[in-house]
C-alpha cells in the first residue's frame, strides 16, 4: 500500500513493504528515495500541533521596525510594517503545523501531515505502519526453537516485551517454552 502525503510543495510517497518502509520525498529542489526498516522504527505515534515561530519572528520584526519608524514622518511605511506583522502573527496562530511522527533509530523519523479534515485518514495510515512493524516483528523474534542458542532467543523476546509487540503473560509463556518448564506457574499470588 502507498500513501501519498503533502504539505506545501513537498511530497511524499509510503509504500509499507513486508520488512520496511520505502519512502520516496520530493520537494521542488530535491527528490530522496530510502527505506526504514521496521527494527529501526519505534512504534509509537507522536501527533503535534505547533505554531509556526518562522513566522512569529516575521511578526516580532516587523512590529519592531514599525515601532522605531513611527518617530518619522512616513506614515505609509509604518502602516506596510504593521499589516505585515499583524498578517505574519494571524497565519502563524490559525495556519498551524499538524505532524504525526514515528521515531527512527537511526534519526530517519517518518513526520506526516495531516489537516483537520484528513487526521483520522493520516493517523489510520501511522497506525498501520505500526501493526505491519509489530507483525513483522512478532514474526521474526516471537519463534521459539530449542535447537538455535537461548540467550539469543531470550534477548529477542526481551526485545519483543520492551517494545510492547508482546504482553508480559505471552513472554512468560514463551520464555517457559524455550526453557523447557513444564510447571508455567510463577511465584506468587494468581488471579
């Protein structure tokens, strides 16, 4: 599946492959092509809202050269400055950047945008990049064969927990498979 995403004059194209993500970013200068493994994503999702400081420094400034003008005589110019302000601090309050992230290991982090009106199709999209992950995941590290090495299984499964792909009751489980425990019950009280 290929998700296409926009802001501005960028472009990007996300293709979900079965052990990666391939992104393709174009812009009006340049054109990248790459892939993000899903070991080096993290599946978490981060949605923010921010307001864009270029343009509040746009604002600011401008605001401060109508301030020192408005001791000359050139009323027209001091006016320029005020309107330029004043429409510089309006867009950045009502034109905010929406971005999802996924964060990357290796500082490729997947940002998309979204608006009001295509959230919940964005979100839904970061949301299946973290299921064919965790799938993708689950796949490789979740097996359990008692003829490759322990530690290197347990490690894997250690990893599986700690990204939160598998509950602490399927770790248990798949831990005492690997080791050979036919009695699963652990010290303490049960439910």
């Amino acid at each position: 599946m290929t998700f296409i995403n926009r802001y501005l004059f960028n472009r990007q194209a996300i293709e979900i492959l079965p052990s990666a993500l391939k992104i393709h970013k174009k812009t009006l200068f340049n054109s990248v092509e790459y892939e993000v493994s899903f070991e080096k994503l993290d599946n978490k999702l981060k949605v923010e809202t921010t307001v864009r400081n270029g343009l509040l420094f746009i604002a600011f400034f401008f605001t401060i050269l109508g301030f020192l003008f408005l001791t000359g005589s050139d009323s027209d110019l001091i006016e320029v400055f005020f309107l330029v302000a004043a429409a510089s601090f309006l867009i950045a309050i009502f034109a905010k950047l929406r971005t999802i992230t996924l964060a990357s290991y290796d500082r490729n982090n997947i940002v998309l945008y979204f608006t009001k009106s295509n959230k919940e199709d964005v979100i839904e999209f970061a949301n299946q990049i973290i299921q064919s992950g965790n799938s993708y995941l689950l796949a490789k590290y979740g097996k359990v064969d008692k003829a490759l090495p322990i530690e290197n299984q347990l490690n894997n499964l250690h990893f599986l927990r700690n990204k939160e792909i598998i509950t602490e009751d399927h770790f248990e489980n798949l831990k005492n498979q690997l080791l050979g425990r036919e009695n699963k019950t652990s010290i303490g009280f049960s439910h």
